[in-house]
C-alpha cells in the first residue's frame, strides 16, 4: 500500500546535506556500486522497458537471478531493489556524458545528449550498501556490468509529477541558476532520479534532478 501512496520503503543511498537554500539542497554522497545497462536511444524513448527488465532480472525481480554468486552459485543471488534507478544518455563518439534531461533503487536517473546522429543511454540500478566491487553478483548477462560511482557533490532539486522532458529542464534550469547564485560551481551534466514505480499517481511521485558541483 505504501507504494501505491508514493512511500519510498527501499533502501537507499546515504548521503550528507552540505548545504541548503530555498528550493534546493547540496549533498555529499559516498562511493556506490551500481549495474549498468547500455541501450540505443535517448533516455526518454519508449524502448526504457528492456534494459528495465534486463536488469530486473539480474537481481531476481522476475524469479531466479540471473547472477553468479559465490553464496549462491546454483541459484544465484536475490538482491534487494533500492531506489533510485538511474539513467544517461550520452554521445556514443565521446566518452562524455552529455547532459541529462532528467528522467528508479529510487531514484531513476537520465540524461540525454544533444549531440551526434546516434543517442546511447545507460540505466543503472544503485546496489544495497553491502556490495562491493568485490562481492558483487557477477551477471549472467552481458548487457549488464557492474561498476563503482566514486564520491560525489551534489546539488539537489525535489519536485513531484511525471517526468517529462519539459518539466525536468525547467527544473535543471532553476537549479543551475539557484546554485550559481549560491555562488557554487557546476562541475558537469545533470541527473534525473525517479523514486517510485510507474503506477504511483503523478502527484505522490518523488523525482529530483542532480547537477555535479564543487
């Protein structure tokens, strides 16, 4: 019931607020290890389904994990959902991350090139705390790979609704404009977090938009 009322009741990432203003908030965050999967398009296409499911299914959503797990080796190793869930797109020809229009761990978070002929996104899902690099299930699918985000500063917008790419740029915008004014340094491209499944109501959903600064 809590997740039909938009209740966050999975773990998710620790973090430290630094510093606040009146619509924002700036946060250190410690290292994560997360699965990743990389997909053709741009991060708010309609094809979001199949990385999805692909990781959905490498840690057991849909029945036995698709992992290899020295605990588990025959079964495989059930891993908790946590929020956010986390997407990008990028430019395929540079090894840039090219901005995120903002687009579920919780939150989910994307972001979307304006650059080159071709979008390629990634959806990652943010592993419990206790993983490491060294400890984490190995997928049994290779469209999946494991990778460890380093510490990071983040500034940080909340908002509530659907995540449509006009209201996640509008909202980059006053976060931009709110941490220059606060006289802090954007550092490089903006995240959009998802927190909640696709049938919460559009008014119990919790998104925000992340923008890296120093």
């Amino acid at each position: 019931m809590g997740l039909v009322l938009g209740r966050v009741t999975v773990e998710q990432p620790k973090y430290t607020v630094v510093s606040s203003g009146a619509n924002y908030e700036v946060r250190e965050y410690p290292p994560a290890v997360v699965a990743e999967v990389k997909y053709e398009g741009a991060a708010y296409g309609k094809n979001q389904s199949d990385p999805f499911r692909t990781l959905a299914k490498y840690i057991g959503v849909f029945g036995n994990p698709e992992n290899e797990s020295k605990s588990k080796p025959e079964s495989g190793e059930k891993i908790a959902m946590t929020a956010p869930v986390i997407t990008e797109t990028s430019d395929p020809t540079s090894d840039k991350v090219d901005g995120e229009k903002i687009a579920m761990t919780a939150p989910v978070i994307t972001a979307d090139s304006s650059s080159g002929s071709k979008k390629e996104s990634i959806m990652q899902f943010v592993l419990p705390e206790k993983y490491t690099m060294e400890n984490a299930p190995k997928p049994k699918d290779s469209r999946v790979s494991i990778k460890e985000l380093p510490a990071r500063k983040l500034g940080v917008i909340k908002f509530s609704g659907n995540t449509t790419e006009e209201l996640t740029a509008q909202k980059e915008k006053a976060l931009r404009e709110a941490l220059e004014e606060a006289g802090l340094t954007v550092t490089g491209t903006p995240t959009l977090a998802r927190y909640n499944p696709p049938f919460v109501p559009w008014f119990l959903k919790t998104n925000e938009v992340f923008l890296p600064v120093e």
